[in-house]
C-alpha cells in the first residue's frame, strides 16, 4: 500500500514505543484546510500549517509527504461525504441534478476547492463516496460503465468550471459595491451605446434588447441551472441511445 494512499484513508501504521506522537494526519489536515478557509488556497504553505500547529516544518513530513499529497488530503477532508439527499435511487436527470448541485454548495462552503489541480480521480473515501454517489444516480441507465465515468467527469467538470467563474467574477467585483446582476446591468448599458450593430448586427440587438437590465438578485444561480440542464440534455441523450 502507498503510503500516500494509507494516509488518505488513515490506515493504522506501526509506530515506535515511547510517547504518543502530538501531530496525526487528521490534525494536519484540519489545520491546513482552516487555513485555506480563512485566507485562501496560497496562504497553504508547508511552513504556514507548522506555524498553526506550533511545530517545525520537518516534522510535518512524519505525516504528509509532500505540498501535492496535502491537497490531496485536503481535497478530500474539505468534499466531506455525500449528504443524505444523495442515499437511495431515483430518476437518473433528478439525481444527478442533485449531485451537482450539492457539489457547488460544497464548493461554496469552501471556495479553494475550486483551485486545486486535479491530481487523478478519486482516490480518498470522501471522493470515492461522492463518485459512488454519482454511480448510483445513473445505476438505473443503460449506460455502461465508461459513459457512466465519462458522464460522471463532465457534470463535475461543469460544476468546477461554474464556481471558478463565478469566484473570478466576485474577483472582478471587489470594490465596486456591485452585485452580478448590478454589474450585468451596468455592462449591458455600456455596451448598448458602445457596440456599433453595423459592425456587430448580432451583438448590437442583444445589448439593446435589454436581456441584462432585468436578471433578478440570483442570476448567478439561474446561469448555473441552465447551463447544468443543458449538459443533463447531452447526458439524457446518451441515455436514450444506450436504450
């Protein structure tokens, strides 16, 4: 067993007699992600989680090996296990439609998650109980298990995408004292006058159509819905030509 592996699922190691080591795996993990929670993914650093915890650096690597299997650890710590909504089966588009959903709650609750490279697919047993999860929300398809996989890291992939955007776009806002659908309305103004429809026929007419002046306090959560229902569609026809 690697011992990376053996941390992500805390399996029980030989330790030398003497006494109880101060520092576990869990104590790390649980500092390095309050760590993120509170100042961001950057602020992660080898020296800053031994400043938390009140030891050196090198004393760390008794229980992460490394930067990369730290976020490993905190990736999956952070995802947690699947809520109880996702227990049982269902209509495959309404569980699915679940699971993503609660995918960005989680991503919401912690924001960093979204800027941690991907390192493989799930290995840890809160990855492997949301995929798990995800497996089971298509178990009633005729899909095979590659489509099911496939399907499975286009949803997440989707889910992922939408919370980066709208983290950056949060980004863009600081400082202006707008929200998405006060700064929509304030670009769609700008371009209104801006965009000449002799040059830009098409563009023109959405601007001047006023799509942007009424988007309503959770655009956000509307463009995430809709383009979660368009990739559902892509997987409903998977579905119907399996069957």
């Amino acid at each position: 067993m690697p011992p990376a592996l053996a941390r992500l699922w805390r399996l029980p190691h030989d330790s030398r007699l003497g006494r109880p080591a101060r520092l576990d795996v869990g104590t790390v993990v649980d500092a390095a992600v309050a760590l993120a929670d509170r100042e961001g993914l950057p602020a992660v650093t080898l020296p800053r989680v031994a400043e938390a915890l009140g030891v050196t650096k090198m004393s760390l690597y008794r229980h992460v090996g490394s930067k990369d299997e730290l976020l490993d650890l905190m990736r999956d710590s952070a995802s947690g296990p699947v809520p109880a909504a996702l227990a049982g089966t269902g209509p495959w588009r309404e569980r699915l439609r679940l699971w993503a959903t609660e995918q960005l709650r989680v991503l919401g609750e912690h924001p960093w998650l979204a800027q941690v490279p991907p390192s493989g697919p799930p290995s840890g047993p809160n990855g492997i109980d949301w995929f798990d999860a995800g497996l089971r929300a298509l178990r009633e398809t005729g899909l095979d298990w590659g489509a099911k996989v496939g399907a499975l890291m286009i949803v997440s992939g989707y889910v992922t995408s939408a919370a980066q955007l709208a983290q950056a776009l949060a980004t863009g806002r600081e400082g202006t004292g707008l929200d998405q659908a006060a700064a929509e309305r304030e670009y769609g103004r700008a371009m209104a006058r801006l965009v000449d429809p002799e040059r830009f026929p098409d563009a023109a007419a959405l601007f001047a159509g006023g799509l942007l002046e009424d988007t309503g306090p959770d655009t956000g959560e509307a463009d995430f819905r809709f383009g979660l229902e368009l990739v559902l569609d892509g997987v409903a026809a998977a579905v119907a030509a399996a069957d």
